[in-house]
C-alpha cells in the first residue's frame, strides 16, 4: 500500500463514500477507483469498507483504523514534500516589510543595503508607514514583516527585540537644560515648550502615556512628522526642547544642539514583528532570522 492509495481512500471517506463524487475529486474515472479498491482489499487480505445493496456504506473497524493512520501519514507526507520544496526556493520570493521611515534612516540604513547585496533573488519591498499603519496592514496580511517601536499595541502581533537604545531631550546649548549635568527628570520636561513627532509615531504615543503616569501635562508647542525640523527649532529657539530618540538625533550635522537621556530612562527598542499563527513561506523566513542575525551580530561587536 503506498501513500497515493491511502489518499484515494481517505478522499473516498471525505466524500460521504460516494464513488462517483470521489471519482470526479480524484480525476479517476469510477470503475478505476472501484476496481483500485478491490485489489487493495485483495493483495492486503483486509477488508476496508462495509457493503450493502453493492454500494460502499461506510468503514469496517480495521478500515476506520487505516484512515486514522492514514491521515497522520498523508499529512507528514504532505508536510515533506512542502518543506523540500519551500527548502529549495528559500533565497527566492517577494517579502514585503513595512518600516517607518525615520528608523530606516537611522537603523536600517545599512542593513537593508547588505540584505540586498546578499540576496538578489529576494525583491524585498519596503513599505514606509508610521507605527499604526503598518500595524493595520499587518493584521490585514498586507505585509510580511513589520518594524516597529516596541511594544506593539496589538495582542495578535508576535516581536522579537533587534536593537535597544533611549528616547533622549534634546536642546540648544543656551538651555537652562545645558548646565543640568545627567538625565533630565520628566517634570523638568513637562515645563518647557515640547517639539516633538506627530502623533502617528509611536514614541509620541508612550511619550503621552509617560507624562500621563506622572499626572503632567506637557506643553507641546509643535508636532511634526520631520524629526530634522524638531532639532532644528531646537537649534534656533533657545526655549524649546525636543523629543526624539537618540540615535535618530545623531544624524543631525547641527552643532549649538546638546541631548541628555530622560530621568528615568525612556527605553526605545524596536522590534521585527509577524501576525502569530499566520503561515511564513520560507522566504519570509528567512528574511525575518537574516535580520534578527544581523543585528544580533551588530550588538555584540
């Protein structure tokens, strides 16, 4: 008996035993499945199925324990014959990831530049929304991957931590900021006129929930989706401070600009996200462990 029979029978089953349905599942015309099945009862000396009236009826005790081994059989097999071959094809598909563009810049600047060069037989696509969005797509399997501001707000979403770094304030050198020497306590912020990100970034989201803890309410004075905008009011007007994270302020070429961590530290971790119980073929796979390695690798030079 081979694993193509016990399918025949298992589809037989699956269609009420009738022959003829089966038949037209299987593409096998009828007295090819009837005499199949007479010849595996013959040459196994088992009889599978019960008769009445010259018509298939149902399972015999020793044919309902065919079909139970048999489903966990054609089920590995099947399992098989897709892991060899998405095995076979694992550097080769479309990925689509979404990244909100200011951690493009400043994290993945280099990384997706090595992934490519690495990999020319992946067409990975770069999808740039803010946090929320790429949330929204995806739930709605719109994207493969998302990158995302830790922790994500939906309960669905499944991340693995890459990278850990602060949100920082960020100040011209002329702010009473300046001659305080260490982290900047949150009530100390909260006074001062804030520029910071639209509310469709997630910092400014956790950035809300912080000074909600602590009962403030922050004066925010400009909201922008440009974080070289919030550095550079900062660099022209000596009475505002912004908040962004720190290694996005970095790439800034000003120099009258001064930053200093939050008093207690506000962690910014970004995290490679998939939909839990979602199917990933091999390439999505692959993409989402390359990454994870790459950055793994990155922290422990």
């Amino acid at each position: 008996m081979d694993i193509h029979q016990i399918q025949y029978l298992i589809t037989i089953v699956d269609n009420d035993f009738n022959l003829t349905k089966s038949a037209r599942v299987l593409n096998v015309s009828q007295p090819a499945l009837s005499k199949l099945i007479s010849e595996l009862e013959n040459v196994e000396q088992i009889q599978i199925f019960t008769r009445g009236k010259g018509r298939i009826t149902g399972l015999t005790p020793t044919g309902e324990d065919l079909i139970k081994h048999g489903r966990t059989i054609s089920q590995d097999y099947n399992d098989l014959l897709k892991s060899i071959h998405e095995r076979s094809d694992l550097k080769r598909g479309t990925v689509k990831i979404g990244i909100a563009p200011v951690i493009i810049s400043t994290v993945f600047n280099r990384a997706i530049p090595k992934f490519i060069q690495e990999n020319p037989q992946i067409d990975l696509q770069i999808v740039e929304k803010g946090a929320y969005e790429l949330q929204k797509k995806l739930i709605l399997q719109e994207i493969d991957l998302a990158v995302l501001v830790s922790p994500a707000t939906y309960p669905s979403i499944q991340e693995k931590i890459i990278y850990n770094d602060s949100v920082a304030v960020w100040f011209n050198k002329n702010h009473r900021f300046n001659k305080i020497k260490g982290p900047i306590p949150f009530e100390e912020v909260a006074k001062e006129k804030i520029v910071t990100l639209d509310d469709s970034f997630m910092v400014t989201f956790q950035t809300n929930q912080k000074f909600s803890q602590k009962d403030l309410s922050p004066n925010y004075f400009f909201k922008t989706s440009s974080w070289d905008l919030i550095l550079n009011i900062c660099q022209e007007m000596d009475d505002t401070v912004g908040i962004i994270a720190s290694p996005i302020g970095e790439n800034y070429a000003g120099t009258n600009i001064e930053h200093r961590d939050f008093d207690p530290k506000f962690p910014w971790s970004i995290s490679l996200c998939n939909l839990k119980d979602v199917y990933q073929n091999a390439a999505i796979k692959y993409t989402q462990n390359w990454f994870i390695d790459y950055f793994k690798e990155l922290q422990n030079k």
